[in-house]
C-alpha cells in the first residue's frame, strides 16, 4: 500500500527538470525506493542494487561504455535507480560522465547514507544534481492514511470531532515511530526489533571501526535513556570503555546515517547562557523505545515527556527537511537553569517553543526577558504541530490538500 508523501513536491521537480540526477538520502526502510517507484510507475525503468554484488558488477561492467552503449545495455530504460550508490565510490563520477553526453534516462541515486554520496555529488555533479532528504513518515503522513480522515474539513475541526482517534495515532506514532512498513504493519513490535538490529546501522558497521556490533550497541542503548538530554562525550567514553574520538567518530556516522540528529545550544549572550552543549535526539522514537525495549502504549509512562520533546523536535526537523526551509535549530538554556526546548532561527527571525506533555500554560519568561519573544506551547492538543510548521514557513501537509 502506498503512502502519500510530503516529499512528492520534490520530487515532481526532479522528474520534471532536465539533465538533472535526483539524489534521494534517507535512513534504510523509509520509503525511498517506494517512492521512486510510485514516480517511475508506468515507465520503463531498471533498478541496480548496490548491496546486491551482481548488480554492482553489471554497473561497474558498463561504466566504461559510452552513454549511448551503456544505455542500450540496460535495455534503452526512461528510469534508473541506483540504490544505496553511497556503496559504490565511483557512482557519481560516472553518472557525470553519462550526464554530460546526453544521457537519455532520469537517474536517480538513492542512498542510506551520507557518508560518500553527498561529498561525491558535490564534487562530481556540481549544478547538474537535485536532493531530496527523506525521514520517516510524519505525523501529517500517517493521520492522512486513515480511512477517516476527511481533507476538506479545517484543521481545527478535524481537532474538535477526531480527538480519540488523533490521540490514539499520535500515541501510537510516539511510540512506533514512523517507518512506513512498521505503520503498516500488524505486527509493529517485531518489524522494529529487526530494524534496530544490525540491519539499521549497517553502514556504520561497514566503517570497520568497531570489532564487535555489541559496542554500537551499547553506544546507542545508552543515547536511548538521554535522548533529550545534554551528552557528555566523555562519559560515554567512560562507560563504554572507548577512546574519546571514537565515540566522537560513532556519533558522526550515526548522525550521517540518518538515525540520530544533534541540537545545539544557542547562545546569543555567552557569560549568561550555555553555548557549546549539544542534545540528541533520535530521528525514530520508534527505534528509540526498541532499543529501551519499552513499547507501552500508554501516556502514564514514566518517560512521556523525553518522549514527547523527541518526538516534536524530530517532528521539526522531518519538516525542515521536507520543505527545504532550512531553519536552524538549537536549544537555550541559561547559567540559572532557565530552558527552552526549540528555538527555530531563519532569515533573521526567531520562534520559541517549550515542549510540554502535560502542561496548559508555561511558567517562566526568561527567554522573553532576554530576546523580546514569548515563547509558545507545544503540547498534544494538536499533533499536527501546526505552530511549527508555521514558523518554518509553511503549512502542514494537511492544510495544503485542504486548499
């Protein structure tokens, strides 16, 4: 069954523009292929695997043919798909070489990580290339599947009327996450303990600083309790018993494969505030709660708040990354304790955001008093996270097909 994504706008440009690859990047199991696929349906296309060692051998047997030889010897497609290139260090210097002479197919690598891919595609097809970042499902995604949910009622509406059956979602989402095959699936639990086995982090693995897959392991456990909180690199070299610029090294692939993100603190005032602190945060709560082997669907759990705040701030950053807005994000905490939980930075402008399960009203005002802006709640009375979205510059995916 396929999900309608945010990230079509996209990629309608990309089949749209020509002599440009597309560059589909997100985590394994998020859909790319999906929706690649949904694109190219109905036209002639070949797919090549680069996990897959025949698929690789029958690329890297073509890539010194000329473009119109080494077109006619995939079979004249109006489609290839060239997944987990990042696999392949050469991919895009030879798709340069087959885009500059004209090359007939719309090309597309797709890649699990951002490791090689993106540092190949800047320096091999610089101009001729268009990106496309693709997380997991979000919380306007996964709602619009519902048989239920009806688009042309105004979001505040569908707030009103649908409040057992949003509540039920969003629980469900906080914890599953939003990987589209775990959405879908009757069995959510299982296909999560596969994917936070070795599977999700495969590349990592492939980096070979590690002997054993047991240290990442415990390296990720533990980022699992502090989501959310302020890492201290040095205490997880303590406990882990590893070096200082390995963990520092783990942490950069883990976030350059697309299964944690990290949150600076921002600091406008350095003798007041703290300026080089960082949280992280999982772009899966899904995978989060697997790791902690805690899927209790309930909001009486003792982590509901960290899971709240992880699961908004990674809502944000979906959003960032489907719009293209790239607004900055950080965190703000001052020397007396005073937090706030986002703060979106773009074109000059500030908004802030506290993030609170329970709460109905914010206490405190520092940050008003320090900036001249009043911080706003975010809490689950709309997990459309509307106020957000609206600070990124646009509207929720639900708005627009309301229009």
């Amino acid at each position: 069954m396929y999900i309608e994504r945010i990230a079509e706008r996209q990629m309608n440009k990309i089949f749209s523009a020509k002599g440009k690859v597309g560059i589909i990047l997100g985590a394994r199991q998020v859909g790319k292929t999906t929706l690649v696929r949904h694109f190219a349906s109905g036209k002639k296309c070949v797919e090549l695997n680069f996990d897959v060692e025949t698929d690789k051998a029958r690329f890297l047997s073509i890539a010194s043919l000329s473009p119109s030889h080494a077109f006619k010897s995939l079979g004249e497609p109006e489609v290839l798909i060239l997944d987990e290139a990042q696999r392949l260090p050469d991919t895009s210097r030879i798709v340069k070489g087959w885009i500059d002479k004209d090359f007939s197919a719309k090309i597309l690598l797709l890649g699990s990580s951002s490791l090689n891919l993106l540092n190949q595609s800047a320096e091999s097809l610089t101009g001729r290339n268009m990106k496309v970042s693709l997380p997991s499902l979000t919380f306007d995604e996964i709602a619009g599947n519902c048989d239920w949910f009806d688009r042309s009622l105004p979001l505040e509406t569908m707030l009103n009327n649908y409040k057992a059956p949003l509540r039920s979602i969003l629980l469900d989402a906080m914890v599953f996450g939003g990987y589209p095959e775990v959405v879908l699936s009757s069995d959510k639990v299982s296909l999560l303990r596969d994917l936070s086995s070795d599977y999700l982090w495969k590349d990592v693995l492939q980096a070979g600083l590690l002997k054993t897959p047991e240290l990442l392991r415990r390296l990720l456990t533990l980022l699992a309790h502090q989501a959310g909180s302020e890492v201290s690199v040095n205490e997880l070299s303590t406990q882990l018993h590893m070096a200082r610029p390995t963990v520092e090294r783990y942490l950069d692939l883990l976030e350059q494969t697309f299964v944690i993100f990290r949150l600076p603190a921002y600091s406008g005032n350095p003798r007041k505030e703290i300026s080089k602190s960082r949280k992280i945060f999982f772009w899966d709560t899904g995978i989060r709660n697997a790791l902690l082997a805690d899927f209790t669907l309930s909001d009486a759990r003792p982590d509901i708040g960290h899971l709240w705040e992880n699961w908004v701030i990674a809502e944000a950053a979906k959003w960032n990354l489907l719009t293209g807005q790239n607004s900055e994000m950080f965190f703000w905490r001052s020397h007396s304790q005073a937090e706030v939980d986002l703060l979106l930075c773009r074109d000059g402008k500030k908004s802030a955001f506290e993030i609170k399960w329970g709460a109905k009203k914010i206490r405190g005002h520092a940050f008003r008093d320090a900036y001249g802006i009043e911080p706003e709640l975010i809490n689950p009375a709309n997990p459309f996270i509307g106020k957000i979205v609206t600070s990124l510059g646009t509207n929720s995916c639900l708005r627009k097909k309301s229009a």
